[in-house]
C-alpha cells in the first residue's frame, strides 16, 4: 500500500523520503480542510496512482471539510478511475467530504468517527443580481450533490435532503444503516490488555 499525506498540516515538515514511501504504497492520506490546492493535490495523486497500477487505492480520511465545489470534482475524478477506491475514515468528516468518503468502492469507518451533514458556510456580497445568481449557482450545486448522495447511499432524494438541513452528527452505526458507509473497523486489542 502507498500513502501520499495530502490536506493542510503536511506542509514542509513532511519528509520527502517519507512522500515517496507513502505514495509508493497507493495510500492517500487526506486530512484537514481540503481548499483548491488540497483537492487539486488529491485528484493528481489519484490519477497518477490509477495510471501506474491495476491495484487499488486506499484513500485515509481523517478531520476532512471541504466545500461542495471541491468534492463534486473529487467524486467526478473517483468516478472515472479504472482502479478500485476503498475509503476509511476517521475522526470527524464534514461536509462535502461526506460526498467524496460515499463514492468508494468499499467505505469504512473507525469506531470513533463520525459524519457530520452539514452543508458548507457561504458567503457572499456585490450587487444584488451578483447575489442571487451567486446564490442560485449554490442551490444548483447543492440539488446535484444531494442527488450524487441519494444514489451513492441508495435512499429516496427528499430523505437525503432533509438530514442535511438539521447539522446532523452520525456514529459509525448510523452512517452504515443510511448508507454513507459499509462497515466499522474493528479495533484491533493488545496483547495482555482486558478485551
């Protein structure tokens, strides 16, 4: 497996050396919140993965937020790939990173993660036309999303749409029984330790 740590809080401390391992083992690691340079990183490291192997890709999600522009791209470029997608994720994953974690193949969370259905701030300012054609592109962005969703988790649209509005937090059991994940990780115990 290859992992490639993408997302803020990599920055210059990350090891070249340690890059390459990781990217050699075709796992990504996103973490953070994932802006334009962070999504472009992550389709660029998915392309060129699927490029070089047949074998799957291991996409590692931890504390990810991003917006719905940039997760309808990364589902898109997960949606074309030739190789296989497995998702795990930890910690929280908000917004459209919801999205992105639905489109694996196979998506598993940790015990102790949790989605949060939340649809990204938005702000806007200008003249009022610029607003509500601004405001307009958004709820058309938003309709797409909850419709990539409803079929990604096989649920009735209006289902879908309504969690959304509440700011919903969901355990790993809750994510699996609506469909945004396949299964939970199991914890693996120490040797000697109570079980």
């Amino acid at each position: 497996m290859t992992e490639l740590v993408l997302g803020s809080g990599n920055g210059p401390g990350m090891d070249d050396d340690v890059r390459r391992q990781l990217l050699a083992r075709r796992i990504v690691l996103v973490h953070g919140f994932v802006g334009d340079a962070e999504a472009a990183e992550t389709a660029a490291a998915l392309m060129l993965l699927d490029a070089t192997g047949d074998e799957r890709i291991v996409v590692r999600m931890t504390a990810v937020e991003t917006t719905l522009d940039h997760a309808m791209s990364l589902m898109d470029v997960v949606g074309v790939l030739g190789v296989p997608i497995d998702m795990v994720g930890s910690d929280t994953i908000a917004g459209g990173a919801v999205g992105v974690f639905a489109c694996g193949r196979t998506r598993v969370l940790a015990p102790h993660a949790r989605l949060r259905l939340r649809e990204p701030d938005a702000s806007v300012s200008g003249r009022a036309i610029d607003i509500e054609r601004t405001l307009a592109a958004a709820g058309t962005l938003r309709d797409r999303y909850f419709i990539r969703l409803s079929a990604l988790t096989a649920r009735p649209l209006a289902d879908v749409a309504h969690e959304w509005q509440s700011d919903r937090f969901l355990e790993p059991e809750d994510a699996v029984t609506l469909g945004y994940a396949d299964g939970v990780e199991e914890m693996a115990t120490r040797r000697g330790a109570p079980s």
